[in-house]
C-alpha cells in the first residue's frame, strides 16, 4: 500500500479555497489537470478563465489566477 501524499492547497488569485490530493513529484503542467479535475476545481474554477496557476516549489501549494 502507498502512503496518502500530502494535501496540496489550492488558492484562487492568492485566497485559500481547499486543498487537494495531488503527489508532489509532478511538474507544474501536470498537476494542473489533477486539480481542474477535482470536485474542488470543478466548482471554483469550472467556467473561470485561468491566465496562470502557480506551483510552489517549495510548499504543497498551486495558485491559479483568473480574471474576474
């Protein structure tokens, strides 16, 4: 059995909105899909234009800005 990762929190244009479970070996392009896939995502970030998501290399954290 592997062990759980580490829950990745998820902020919207620098607010904290939830975390997910995403593993923290994965490059900035593909952790963004395990999050947009999310339930988290599917809500906050479903029908919003994303110009950027930031993965912090040094926390579990990825940022998405969005227009408003």
């Amino acid at each position: 059995m592997q062990p759980q990762p580490p829950p990745r929190v998820v902020s919207i244009n620098n607010k904290v909105c939830g975390t997910v479970l995403v593993p923290q070996q994965v490059a900035q392009d593909t952790v963004r899909a395990p999050v947009l896939w999310s339930e988290l995502g599917q809500y906050l970030l479903g029908d919003r234009t994303i110009k950027k998501a930031i993965l912090s290399p040094r926390t579990a954290l990825i940022n998405f800005l969005i227009e408003e």
